[in-house]
C-alpha cells in the first residue's frame, strides 16, 4: 500500500492556492511537505523483502541522457529493469519484473512493438500490470492491455512436431511507438508449481544485445532454506555488486549491475545466454538430488509395461548371444518404430515426466523423454542395467551449481564395469546407439542412489569421416567424364541419411545437380544413386554415386594446360558446413563444432593424351595443429594424375584462441586448392518400373479417394464435408502424412474431425484418440490482437507407417458468410504446409 501514498496525495491537489487564501496555502504546503516527507521515511524504511517499483523520475531523467551518439551501436538501451523474486520453502515463488528501455532506431522500434511473456500451465500463470509509452517530454501514455493483447498457444512447438497447448505465450502490442521512447512495463508471474519439489533455481543474465544502465535482481528467501550455490559467470569486472541481508524469516540477496556494454552475438557460437555475465544459484546442495527426483519421477512410468512389450523385447533378441548386439536390436526399432510427437497428457511434471512405456509402445509416438523411458523398460525387461539420463544439448552446464535445467532425455546401460553405454533413440535415422552430436555435452542419470554431473566424451574424427572418391576420363577435347562415390561415415550417415530420407527421388537429384554444377563451371549429373534403397536400412552404411561430366574442363594457354582438381569435399560433408560461417577475423567467443569429423577426398584423372607432359605439380603440403591437420599429395605417373587429401576437424569447440589457429589452416587450404597441375599443350540411368502407374512420378503418397459433399442450408451457411483415403509409399510420405494440419477460424466455421484411422499392411486398425487432436493459434495471432483469432485443428495420427492407409473425415460448418463459394483441386503437386530452408515439393497423385 506504501508505494502508492505520494500519488495518492498529489491527486488530492496538495498544490499552491490563490493568492488571497496565502495563510491558507502555507499551512497547506507545511502539511503536504510534512506529509510528503513522511511518504519518503515510509518509502525507504520498506523492507527489501517487497517488492516495490523504480523511481519513475529518477529513471525518466537518466533516459534523458540516453542518445544514438553516446550508443553509436545500440537498437535499445536498457536504462533501467528490476527482478524481484520470493520463493517459498516448497519451491513456488512470485516474481515482479520491471523494465524501461529507450529506444534509438527503427530496428530498435520495431523490436519493442510487441512484448511478451511466456507461461507453462499448471507451472505458472503470467500478466502485465502495467504497459505505457513515454515521451521525451515525459508525458507518458497507458497501453490497454485488455484490448492490445492476447493469449496464444506457443506456435514454434509444432516446428518439432510438438502439440502441448497448454505451452502459451502472453502478447502485448505497443501502437504507435517513434524513436526517442521510452517503454516501461511490469510483468508478474505466480509460479504455484514446480517441477522439482522442494527446490529453487535460478538464471539470471546481466549482458546482453542491449546496453544495459543498470540492472537489478533481487532474491527473497526463507530463512530456513537459503541459498546453497551461487556463482557469477564471465564476469565482468567492476560492473556488479552484491550485498546480502538478513530481514526477519528471510535472507535478501541482491546483485545491481551497472553500465554494462552490449555483447555481439558471432556465428556458431554456444547461445548467447551461456556465454556472456550471468549469474546461477541453487537452494539444491547437489547433482545426486536432481538424479534421484528424475528417477523417482519416471520409474512408475518405466514400470508400465505389457505382455505385447515382453514378447517384442523377445523377438528382437531371440538368437542373440553378443549383449551389445542384443541392445543394439533393442535400440534400432524404438528408435525407428516410435515416430517422434510431442503431445502432453501427464499430471505430476508435464515436460519432464514421460508417457508410461506401454502407451508410447502402443501408440508408436512420443518425444525425447517418451521415447527413452521406452527403451529403458526394453532394456530392462532384456535383463540390462538401464536408466533414463538428462542431457544439456549445446552448451555444458556449470557443474559448480546444480539446476534441473535440462533440454533433452537419453538412456543409458550401466555396463559390469560401472562404465555408461549412452544412447539416443530420438533420431529415427542414426545408425550408432550415441550421435556424435551429443559429444562434450553435460549429462545426469537418473538413479535411485543418484548420480553426479558428467560429460559425454568426444569421438575422435577418423569416427566421423565422409570419403568421397572419384575416377574419371578426359578425351582428346578435353572433356571429362566421371564417377564419384560419397560414403558417409559416422556423424555424416546420421544428418545426410535423415535429410535425403525427406526428400522425393527429384528433390535428391536437384540436391546433387546442384553440387557438380558449384565444382565446376560446365559439370552436368547424368544419374545418381544413392544406397541402400531402404535408406532406413542403419545396418548399411549410406551411399551416394554420382555419373557426371564437365564439357572442356581444361584451362588452355599459349604453351601450357592447367587442370582444375575436382573436389566435392567443399560441398558435402559436415565438415563443410562446420566450416562455413568463419568470415570473423577474430572471435570473443566460442566457434561451436559440436563434433570433431573430417573428409578424405581421392581423385584419379586419366588424361588419355589430352595434355602434354608435366611442366609443374603442386608440392604436397602437411597442416598438424591441436585443433586442426591437413595435408594434400598430387602425383602424376604419366598418364594419370591423383589427389589425396585429408582435412580433420579435432574439437567440438574452439576457443578464441584455437580459432585463429583454425582460421589459418582454412586459409592455408584455400590457398592450395587454387593451385592447379601445369601440363605443356598437346601436338543415366533408367527409373525402376513398378505395377502402379505413379511410381513412375516418385510419388510419396496417393490419394486413393477423395469425395467432397456441399449441404446447403442457405446462401450463407452450409456444411462442407471431406472424405479422404491416402496410401503412403515412402518414408517421406510418411513424415508429411502422420499430423493432418487444418486451418480455421471459429468466428465463422466449426471444424470438427468425424473419422481418423490408420491401417497397418497387416489389417491393424488404429483410430485417433481424443489427446492426439490439439487447437493450436495460427502463427499470426499475437501480432494482431483486434482481428479474430485463426486456429489450426492438428490431428496426430496414430501408427502410420511406409504402406499405411489413412483415412479421415473433415466437416466444417460454414456460417454467415456473405455467398456460397467452392473450390477444389483433382491433382496436388506442392503440399507442404510449413516453411523450410530446403526445397518443400511434395508429390501426391489422385487416383
């Protein structure tokens, strides 16, 4: 109540009256002073332990000071923001935050034209008390936050096929914003739940893209159960204090940075957030507590098993004597059975804890934690030491202070040894039990005694190599014929293999068309192929061979012939694009690999007379480094000429420091590959046929049927309903079929789902279940709070496989429309209905 006295009295108008009432006023004047001084007294006797707002004035008058020439480089300056947080001995807490910042650009405008908060039901409920707009001159004008916001379901879910509603987003939208503003808002949350019981954690960062004035955050906790850990990471010095005090039954702790610079964020670097001044602490004293919760929380989950369960986990391994081959059998069919889809229906720790192992069997879908959980009962039902484990995917955790904070789930096998078998049946598409992408990451199994924070360890790169080999002929007019051989190993099989797996048979030869045209001006693909032909087959290491040819490849002079050395390994492999994004001279942070692999390139040329004799061969050239080794031999022995190279990337992160040395061996590389052998002048594949007439079209699905019914009730409303039958052929097909995306907007249709089922090729039937349909917000719907808002009805369907069919029924009810319209499409060529980096055409055929 305190902090609203002073504008209390001053709306009562404790001002000067006229000059005939003096005697009047000056007693009026004593008497607001006095009271005004009281309100002050009042003001800095409150406690720390309440939350209380900035001095507005005070801040008005330091934004004041705020221009684009003392910030040459900002957007945005922070001038001033506070987090006040109070947390309760079980874990819940309420937290205020208040911020002001100036803006200084158009970009910096725009950045601040919607605000937002997120929120996690039943974790904890968000709003903003307060959203306005000062002016240079001080006046401030009030947003309505009841007319210019809305809730929406968080809409890049769905970009990981995760469907939770209950993940939501509060927007705000601040109308006419100029430069020179100054935006002040106050947020609240109430956290009245919390994932791990009993504990608090916290991370607060005090740099980022913003210069920052200053910034406050301030912890209120019991006294009986303080703070255990707490650490100030990257910091930097002079800019943050911290003081702490005992007030009652509580502790205040509280740290204020000041004139703090911006950070600029560079390519490939761990987030931002991990790396610049930022601040951890922990009621939790240690890792084997947060092991022991995640135990107990999936272990009734785990033990959810079936009779169906156990004679799979039979099958799979009847036979099998060799126990890595036996988890290895065990690994593969959750990993590529169980279609990755996140839909939340779990009561005690929505997030973390996972689906019972029998409804992820049953139901052949679940995410990262749904499907380890999974594979940990497999394991254990074979006889195996299996465990559920928290994974940090990117940057490593700061193991001085324990947090639950963990972005992925994996399983791991305790081996006789005490040793842990790793792996990760999220990738449908992996061949090795552990990716290498997952090395040098911070990880924590989940165990009854409870563990302690460990790190994957690193796979060397001679694990993760791509080998391309290449062989061709050149003809008398110096044209080249050739045959190239890509085989991905290790890191490579795993991204390539997913990636092509998505693609239609005419999208993988656009992929490959395009790198023989960037290798050299003229090349042409003949044909490709690409092995297995079940690119789900993860026992056969995947393939591509390549028939191309390039049109006068020799450069011709006066007296000599120069010949450019193919080289695909600048165009293919992870290694490239490791390597991609290191235009920065020099870095402040980190280069994230995430994985240490290579490439090792063979070329053989027949000349066949099409040049003269040697005048000049490159010399062989040796780079051997800690984070980097290359080296390049060319021969020639008359009528052949061979390159080999080999290019090892040794880290899964570079410091500063060991990228300068990285950057000069891509320098060193780039040199060399411009360096040509010097000669004197000299005196498709035809496409399987299949039964069906659209396998010749590489189509991913058919529509088998598809009836569309109009009912007329009048001009402006009527019911439209959809039948429709698909065969899925492919994998891709698979991948674009299994969620049915349906858009709408409820202010003038109902949509409703009639009918969803699947049938496997062996007759099972499975129908969609009232959890796997979720109303999910159309992308758009926060940036325009006045407009009805638009949904999208996504419909998961259950089991769908390479030789499914689905068949489902859409009716909408249209209403008060302005006229009956319709229209329909009898062949469907483009059907993605997300947008990708890659290209998105998509076959489907009508029958």
């Amino acid at each position: 109540m305190r902090k609203y006295l002073l504008k209390d009295f001053k709306h009562r108008g404790l001002r000067p009256l006229k000059k005939r009432y003096a005697a009047a006023c000056g007693i009026a004047i004593f008497v607001a002073f006095f009271v005004l001084l009281q309100a002050s007294f009042s003001l800095a006797r409150q406690p720390a332990s309440c939350w209380r707002t900035l001095e507005k004035t005070k801040v008005i008058k330091v934004a004041k000071t705020v221009t684009r020439a003392k910030y040459p480089n900002a957007d945005v300056v922070d001038v001033d923001e506070h987090r006040w947080v109070k947390y309760n001995e079980n874990g819940t807490y309420i937290e205020w935050y208040e911020s002001y910042s100036k803006i200084l650009t158009e970009k910096g405008k725009r950045s601040l034209k919607t605000i937002s908060s997120s929120f996690t039901i039943p974790y904890n409920t968000t709003r903003f008390t307060l959203v306005e707009v000062i002016k240079s001159n001080g006046t401030a004008t009030a947003v309505d936050i009841n007319k210019n916001s809305r809730i929406m379901v968080e809409p890049a879910q769905m970009r990981s096929n995760i469907y939770n509603p209950n993940n939501k987003i509060l927007q705000v939208s601040i109308p006419e914003l100029k430069v020179g503003d100054l935006v002040h808002f106050i947020i609240f949350d109430d956290y009245a739940r919390v994932r791990v019981p009993g504990t608090w954690s916290d991370y607060a960062v005090f740099e980022g893209i913003n210069p920052i004035i200053r910034s406050e955050y301030t912890v209120v906790a019991p006294r009986e159960k303080p703070l255990q850990r707490i650490a100030l990471k990257a910091e930097i010095p002079g800019t943050v204090t911290h003081t702490e005090e005992k007030e009652g039954d509580f502790i205040v702790y509280k740290w204020i940075a000041k004139n703090v610079p911006r950070a600029f964020p560079e390519p490939r670097m761990p987030p931002l957030h991990t790396q610049v001044q930022r601040l951890l602490v922990s009621t939790v004293k240690d890792w084997r507590q947060i092991s022991r919760w995640y135990w107990n929380l999936s272990k009734p989950n785990i033990d959810k098993t079936s009779p169906e369960m156990k004679k799979t986990v039979q099958r799979l391994i009847r036979g099998i004597d060799d126990p890595h081959e036996r988890i290895r059998r065990l690994f593969q069919w959750v990993s590529q059975e169980i279609r990755y889809l996140g839909l939340t229906v779990e009561k005690v720790s929505p997030g973390y804890e996972p689906h019972p192992a029998i409804m992820t069997f049953d139901r052949r879908a679940g995410v990262c934690r749904d499907k380890a959980a999974l594979l940990v009962a497999m394991l254990r039902l074979a006889g195996f030491d299996a465990y559920p484990a928290l994974i940090m995917v990117g940057p490593k955790k700061d193991p001085e202070v324990p947090q639950p904070f963990f972005n992925h789930a994996i399983t791991c096998v305790r081996q006789q040894d005490g040793s842990h078998l790793l792996m990760d049946p999220t990738d449908e598409n992996t061949r090795r039990l552990f990716p290498p992408y997952l090395n040098n990451q911070s990880y924590l199994v989940a165990t009854p005694e409870g563990e302690t924070l460990r790190t994957t360890p690193v796979q060397p790169p001679e694990e993760n190599i791509m080998f391309i080999e290449t062989r061709g002929e050149l003809d008398a007019k110096g044209n080249l014929k050739a045959k190239t051989v890509l085989r991905f190993g290790g890191i490579n099989d795993n991204v390539y293999r997913g990636y092509f797996a998505r693609l239609s048979a005419d999208e993988r030869r656009g992929y490959f068309e395009k790198i023989i045209k960037e290798i050299t001006p003229g090349a042409r693909l003949d044909s490709y192929e690409i092995r297995p032909a079940n690119i789900l087959d993860t026992d056969k290491q995947l393939e591509a061979r390549l028939s191309f040819q390039v049109k006068d490849i020799l450069i011709a002079g006066k007296n000599i012939v120069m010949l450019p050395v193919l080289r695909l390994g600048n165009r293919v492999g992870m290694a490239h694009r490791l390597t991609r994004e290191m235009g920065l001279r020099k870095r402040k942070y980190p280069y994230f690999t995430r994985c240490a692999c290579g490439v090792k390139e063979i070329t053989r040329l027949t000349l066949n007379g099409s040049v003269g004799g040697i005048v000049s061969l490159p010399e062989s050239e040796i780079v051997e480094k800690r984070g980097t080794a290359w080296r390049r031999d060319l021969s020639f022995n008359g009528e052949t000429l061979v390159c080999e190279s080999l290019f090892k990337i040794k880290l899964p992160e570079y410091s500063p420091e060991d990228y300068l040395s990285f950057r000069e061996t891509m320098e060193k590389i780039e040199s060399s590959n411009r360096k040509m052998a010097i000669f004197s002048a000299p005196a498709a594949k035809k496409l399987a046929t299949a039964a069906e007439w659209y396998s010749a079209f590489h189509a991913d699905a058919v529509i088998l049927d598809e009836l569309d019914e109009y009912d007329l009730e009048d001009a402006r409303n009527w019911t439209e309903t959809k039948q429709v039958k698909i065969k899925v052929l492919t994998y891709a097909g698979k991948k674009e079929n299994s969620n049915i995306y349906i858009d709408y907007n409820p202010i003038w249709e109902d949509v409703e789902i009639k009918k969803g089922l699947v049938t496997s090729t062996s007759g099972q039937i499975k129908r969609v279940e009232d959890k796997e349909i979720n109303e999910m917000d159309a992308c758009w719907v926060g940036d325009a709070p006045r407009y009805p808002a638009a949904k999208i009805l996504v419909v998961s369907l259950p089991g769908v496989e390479k030789g499914s069919t689905i068949e489902y029924t859409i009716v909408r009810k249209k209403k008060n429309r302005p006229f009956f319209s319709m229209n329909g499409a009898f062949c469907y060529h483009d059907m993605m209905q997300q947008n990708c980096s890659e290209t998105s055409d998509h076959y489907f055929f009508s029958v």
